[in-house]
C-alpha cells in the first residue's frame, strides 16, 4: 500500500494528494445516517480529468478499490469510503468550461454547484431545470450519479432529461466519451444514460454536457393550509387531474412547519395539519389563471386557507422554508430520511398510512416531498442515545419503503440506493434485474473496485 501512495504522490500535484487522517476523517461519510464507513488509503483531490485518470489507473493496477465522491450532500452513503480505498474526489474540478446559448448547452466539470451553474445560465437568458432542495451544496456530479429530482420536476422531469453527453474515467483508467452536442442523436446505445444514477460504480464522470431551456417566466405562488394530510393528499390528486400545468407542487406537515420555522425564524402557519405549495411559471394570465384553479380546487378539498404571494419575494420565502426542510428537522434530533415515489393516485393513501405509523409506533415522522410527482421524504425524527427509540425509528424506516413498495411505488426517486437501501433494491427488482444489473457491472468493472459494494451488494 505504500508503494501506492508513493506511485500517486509521483503523478499528482502536492495538492492533489491526502493522506494525513486527520484530513481524511472528512472525506469518510456522506449526509446518510447508519451507513458503515472506512479510513481511506489517500484522497485524491482531482482538479482535472487527468489526475482522475492517472488514479484510476494506479489503482487498477493494484487492485486497490475506489470510491468516487462529490459534495458528500448524498443521503444513501454510496459516497462513503472503505477500509484502504483511493477516495477520488470531485469537489475541486469546479469550472464551467462553456455556455452556449444558440445551441442550448453547457459544459460543465463535476464539482460546480447546482445553484452556481443554474445562476450562471440564468446570466444568459437560459434555465437548468434541475433543482434539489439542497441545490446550494450539492454538486452536478452528485446528481448526475444519482439521477437527482428537484422542486421542478413536476413539469420538468428529472436530472437524466438534460444529459447531451458525459466524460466517464473507466474502471480501468480509458476515457469513454458518449453522448452528443446536438438535439437529436440515436447513434448507439445510449451509455450517458447508464452512467446517469449509477452511483460511481460504472465509471467516474469528469465533464457533463447538459441540455437548457430558455428561461421561463417568474413564478406565481400559492400556499393552501389543510386540517388533515389526506385532505391535502386529495386535494393533490384532483390538481393533477384538471390538467393545470405547475412548475411545482411540494407539501410540508405540521412537523415540518414547525421545525423551519424554529430553525430559519420564519412565520410560517402551523395551525395547519399539512399546507401545499404551488407554482405556475407559465407567465402573466396563464400564470394567474393556474394558480386560481388550484386554489378553488383546494377550497374544494377541505383547505382551510388559500394564500397568494403578493410578490417574487413572498414566493422565494416559502420556496425557502421547502428547501431547508430537512436541514430544519435534522435540528429536532437524529433523522433518518426516506425517498419513496408512488404514483399520484396513491398519494392521499399514502399520506394517511404514515400517520397511521407515526402513531402506531409512537416516533416522529415529518412528511414532506414533491407532490407533483409522488415523490415524498418521510423523515424519521428520534433520539439515537434511547435504544428504544433508534429501533423504532429502524422499523418505521423500512416501514415506509414496505408501504412504499405496497401501493406500487418506488424505494428510491432521487437519493439514489447506496448502501442504505442496497436490500430493498432486491425486494423491488427481483432476481432477473440483479443478474442484468451485475452482468452490466462486470462487463465495465471486471475487477469490481469502483465503488464495490454500493447499489447491489457483491
């Protein structure tokens, strides 16, 4: 193992290489709570494809495994290290190489943040939908690796939607380049799109070229407040089927409320079991028109109260009581977050079931999530030093993924499966897709040392 270390301190940069563990004690762990967790041989710090490249190829040759990461905003653990891996991170290839505004494009390193490459665009008159809450500090090469969802995807659709193309460092150190700058192009299978979700364990992505649209209009926004979850949860399903086009549709429960405003000083209402936040960037009377039909048809599912911002700024308020959310309930004690996606007309159902669970089990649960699209992130909130209640809050972690699961759902819609969902992958595939899935895997990473052990356990 010293001879690795040695081999890459010959072919990086002085700044490129970590090896004190005090340094690397920070690069162990993603954002996932009980996911075990290794001590690095070293950290390489990548400012360019080819530190990546000359790494991969160290550790190929000794058959070191490796273990990609990006912010470390993840909440799967697929980003945490193993006992004498290399851990390649991303974070310092932070550059966006190119804008261009004709062809609807920008190229981009791994390590720029969302939000920095959502301003810079928008600086140019285009938009990247994407979105995650955590969009301040989570990279694009997070969310390319775990196909990251977002506030908008409702109307929007998802990371993998505006993949053109990608550069992915291979497990055996040969730069793959796939994908195309122009609209159309079926050349091939389409291997950007493996690569997009496969959580590092198919390649290591060094440059993404990612697909914009002109910018859209300023948003109109509304908040409803309900007695009941499964008032709003119906509420949602008639929204959906009128037909109105929404930039966004999120929920927050009465926990949830709670905890941001403890946390940011906000004003939000809690008074109310459960309130939907709605926009329309559809722009001037459509706008205007969308967001009245949702609140008329709040009013007729039993809202108590239907607010209109009066302003971009009133909207960017309750927009940030969203975004914090999770951060706000991690103040109330140890959380345990889920990222389950049902379909729409299961969403009441769904909503009613974990007040159902909540109480049976006597744990706290702040729901929370993307209504538009089913999307929802029941969080778990406990004291870890009570051992009574962490294994509650165990059982009503996999709980929601079993009633997940029941009403035809999904395990994960955007966090991805990492280690901490790595059983339930199996409950929700079955044996045939595992067999493709490792088949896939030993075909690009025969030797099995990218990411090994994450998404489908060897």
């Amino acid at each position: 193992m010293s001879d690795v270390v040695e081999q890459l301190r010959q072919v990086l940069p002085p700044e490129a290489l970590v090896t004190d563990p005090d340094r690397m004690e920070s690069y162990r762990y993603d954002r996932a709570m009980f996911c075990p967790a290794g001590m690095p041989l070293a950290v390489v710090l990548a400012r360019e494809t080819a530190h990546v490249q000359a790494a991969v190829r160290i550790a190929a040759e000794a058959g070191v495994p490796i273990v990609p990461q990006g912010a470390r905003s993840g909440l799967s653990g697929a980003a945490n290290a193993l006992d004498g891996c290399i851990v390649i991170s991303l974070e310092k290839m932070d550059k966006i190489l190119a804008i261009e505004p004709v062809d609807r494009y920008v190229v981009t390193q791994p390590g720029v943040y969302n939000a920095v490459l959502s301003r810079a665009v928008a600086e140019q008159g285009l938009f990247y939908p994407p979105d995650p809450s955590s969009w301040e500090f989570c990279s694009i090469g997070g969310n390319l690796s775990t196909n990251s969802g977002g506030l908008c995807c409702v109307k929007y659709g998802v990371t993998t939607d505006y993949v053109l193309g990608l550069e992915v460092v291979l497990a055996d150190g040969r730069i793959l380049r796939t994908g195309r700058k122009t609209v159309k192009g079926v050349a091939g299978y389409d291997l950007a799109k493996l690569i997009v979700g496969s959580e590092g364990t198919l390649g290591i992505i060094t440059e993404a070229t990612l697909a914009l649209r002109p910018q859209a209009a300023k948003p109109k926004t509304m908040a409803a407040l309900f007695g009941s979850g499964v008032e709003a949860g119906n509420a949602i399903l008639e929204i959906i089927r009128s037909g109105v086009s929404l930039s966004l549709l999120e929920i927050m429960d009465r926990t949830t409320i709670q905890a941001v405003n403890k946390y940011k000083r906000m004003d939000l209402p809690e008074e109310a079991a459960a309130m939907l936040i709605a926009q329309s960037d559809a722009g001037g009377e459509a706008g205007a028109s969308d967001v009245a039909t949702v609140a008329k048809l709040c009013r007729d599912n039993g809202a108590l109260e239907c607010i209109e911002a009066e302003d971009d700024a009133e909207g960017e308020l309750l927009l940030e009581g969203r975004r914090v959310a999770l951060t706000a309930l991690e103040e109330l004690g140890t959380t345990m977050i889920d990222d389950v996606a049902v379909p729409r007309s299961r969403l009441a159902e769904f909503i009613g079931r974990l007040e159902q669970l909540s109480a049976e089990l006597d744990i706290t649960i702040g729901v929370l999530g993307h209504a538009g699209d089913g999307n929802m992130h029941p969080t778990v909130v406990f004291d870890q030093t009570d051992p009574d209640q962490a294994e509650r809050a165990q059982q009503a972690f996999d709980r929601v993924m079993e009633i997940g699961l029941e009403l035809g759902g999904t395990i994960t819609g955007e966090h991805g499966v990492g280690v901490l969902k790595r059983a339930w992958l199996a409950e929700e595939v079955g044996p045939v897709s595992l067999d493709v899935h490792r088949a896939i895997k030993k075909a690009l990473d025969p030797k099995n040392l990218l990411n090994p052990g994450k998404i489908v356990a060897e």
